[in-house]
C-alpha cells in the first residue's frame, strides 16, 4: 500500500479545478446521485485511440491512477470470458462501496412484490406510507411508487439540503461519520424543502426517493428493505461479496482503503474515510460488493432470471433526463446510455464517500462490465465504460 503521503502527492498533482464539495455531492448522487448521469457529457471517444480487447480499459484505469486517484479496479466478461485489471493501491477482488448501483436492487424488489400482486407501482405512496410525504408542496397522494422509482416525482432529494451537506460532505464529515440516520429522518429532511416539480412534470435524481422506496418496500414486507435484498437477490443469485450494511461503519475483506479531500481546495490533503455509517444512504446507497457479483446481478436481471419478462419491460422503459443528453434514458432502478460508438448499454453509476463505481451490461447480457475507483474528486470512471465497451478512449 502506498502511504498517506503519496497518495496526497498524487492527488494534489492530477485534482481538477472544480470543487471538491461538487465532486463529492455529484459521486453521493451518482451513488447516492445524479453525478453518473452527467457522465456521458464527457469528450468524446477518440476512434485513433481504439485497442483491441481489454488494453482501452487498461489503460483507462491507468489514466484514473495518473489523475490522482490512488487505484481503480475493473472486471469485464463477455460471452463467458471473464478479465480483471487494476492499477494503483488496488486488488483485483476488492470489495467496495457501490452507493447508488444499490437502486437497481431496490427496484429490483418492487417490482417483484408488484409481479407477486402485493403491490402495484402506480399505487400513490401515500398508501403505503400514510402522511409521511407532505411539506413545503409535496403530496404523497398525488405520487406514485412508479413515479419515485424513475425519478419523476419532483421530491427534493435530501443530499441537497445545506444543512446535511455540511454535516456529511465536508469537513464535518469527519465528526459526523458514525452517526446513524433513521429513513425517516432524512425524509423529514427533504420536505422543508419545496419540490422541483409537480410529480410527472420532469425528471429530477433524487436520493429521497429511494428512501421511500425501501420504506414502502418494509410496509409491504413487514421486514427491513435490506432482508428482502438478501433474501430475494442476494442469495438466489448466489452473490456472496454482497450486503447490505446498516449501520455498520466497517468494510469487509478484501477491500482497499477509500479517500477523500472533504473540502473545496483542490491542495487539501486527503482523508481515509473508508469507515462510515451508511445510514446517510439507505435504500438509495448504502451497499457493498466487488465486480464479479454486479456483473452477475446484472446480468441475471437483464437476462430475466431476476423479473418475469412483464416486470422487466417495466424496468427498462425509460424517460428522458435532460435535453442535452440525449442518448440517456432512466428506467425502474436501470439507466440506458447510448455510448459514443453507438452501442447501448444498461445498468447504474454509484458515488459515496471515497469511492465512485460503474455497472453496465448490454441489453443481452451477454457483456458486463463494473469498475470502482477509491477515491471520490474526479470524473474518470465513466471513461472506463467507454473503453471496454467501445474499445476506444476519451479525447484529451
């Protein structure tokens, strides 16, 4: 492992100007956030840069390594031939926080309890969870369960209370990071805040949302959201590497050490924060695994052993997010983005303290990809899906 002192060399050498708080918020979206829906505005893939099999994403992990971050790791498969690569502080078998790539197993089991009649997803939430989402304009009757789950339901996402931010994503971090956070609480959080829009007039990322989709997901079931993950997905599925924490600040092994700078300025030292409560996150990111389970999950989802094909068409009917980004689509829990070289693949980003993760398959599943950064201030892991599924990298 390198020491504390180089990785801050590394990182003051290659951090980007754009502020870390940004950086930060942006990777709890992406995980906890929308940051991974901003990706695909990065350049444009260079065709002249194009390698055959695996070397594009070699080297993309290299670039991530080279732009300071202290080591990335990825794992790929297609058609049965699986491939690991790292560079940096970093083990092929790593486990890692993948915050928001969680969201996809939270849909997951919604949309099962739906195929199993116990709940319909156009149902309001406001069945389901009586009087909690109401405040500042928001109406939990007029909000349906669909409506959280692809992010149209206009609820303020709780990441972006300044209150919250200070506490979680600064410096407070470091006072505040074995606090334990109820659901309910970090509902309560969003309505004293307006929402974005009247629900099914947009589309905004929301964190809030999929709190309240792993607390409907315990009114139906009666047990923690968290249970019915293990016990519908985790454990058919044979996904070993994967669980859902709680409140459990520790990483299981193996794992590298995750950081973080915490604050704006682009030469502040870096932080370990590899241990934190994940309460901050619940249903919306708070899960741990490694590549070779997400490829796994992925794959069984978009290949129909996780859904009936009724569930999964459900899943993978997507709506726009935003004008200047065309090519991509949020679904149920599942985001479409259309690759510089035309491909299609699906699957989620996720960003939490220290680590920035990317899970994506093509719509066969024939082809999977999951990759982890371990650290949290650049926006480098997309490039990765870029070059193993285009074979080509990023212009600089």
């Amino acid at each position: 492992m390198t020491d504390t002192r180089t990785v801050r060399t590394r990182a003051a050498r290659g951090r980007t100007a754009r502020t870390v708080r940004t950086a930060v918020a942006a990777a709890l979206a992406a995980g906890l956030t929308v940051g991974a829906l901003a990706a695909p505005a990065l350049a444009a893939a260079d065709p002249a840069a194009a390698r055959p099999g695996h070397e594009a994403t070699r080297q993309a992990l290299r670039a991530a390594v080279d732009a300071g971050i202290p080591g990335a790791v990825a794992q790929a498969g297609k058609d049965g031939a699986d491939w690991t690569g790292t560079a940096g502080e970093r083990g092929g078998a790593d486990r890692y926080r993948v915050g928001s790539i969680t969201k996809t197993f939270t849909a997951t089991v919604l949309l099962q309890l739906q195929a199993e009649g116990r709940i319909d997803l156009d149902d309001p939430v406001d069945r389901w969870l009586p009087g909690l989402v109401r405040g500042h304009g928001h109406d939990g009757r007029k909000i349906t369960v669909r409506q959280l789950l692809n992010h149209t339901s206009g609820v303020y996402s709780y990441t972006g209370d300044p209150g919250f931010q200070k506490k979680i994503f600064g410096a407070g971090f470091l006072e505040h990071r074995y606090d334990t956070w109820q659901p309910r609480e970090l509902v309560r959080i969003a309505m004293e805040h307006a929402p974005e829009f009247a629900p099914g007039t947009g589309w905004s990322y929301s964190n809030t949302n999929y709190v309240l989709a792993g607390l409907v997901i315990e009114k139906v079931t009666g047990r923690p959201y968290g249970k019915a993950v293990e016990n519908r997905v985790l454990k058919p599925l044979k996904l070993r590497a994967t669980l859902v924490p709680g409140t459990d600040p520790a990483m299981p092994r193996p794992s590298s050490r995750a950081y973080s700078p915490l604050v704006a300025d682009p030469g502040a030292p870096l932080h370990d924060v590899t241990e934190l409560n994940p309460s901050i996150a619940h249903a919306a990111g708070e899960m741990i695994s490694d590549s070779r389970d997400l490829r796994t999950f992925y794959r069984a989802l978009l290949q129909g052993r996780l859904l009936p094909k009724s569930a999964l068409k459900e899943m993978t009917t997507t709506v726009p997010v935003s004008p200047d980004l065309p090519g991509v689509g949020y679904g149920l829990g599942l985001m479409k983005q259309e690759l510089s070289c035309g491909k299609e693949v699906w699957g989620h980003g996720g960003g939490i303290h220290g680590s920035s993760s990317e899970a994506f398959a093509t719509r066969d599943g024939r082809h999977t990809l999951a990759a982890n950064l371990n650290g949290d201030w650049t926006g480098t892991s997309q490039a990765i899906v870029e070059a193993e599924f285009c074979g080509t990298l990023p212009k600089k």
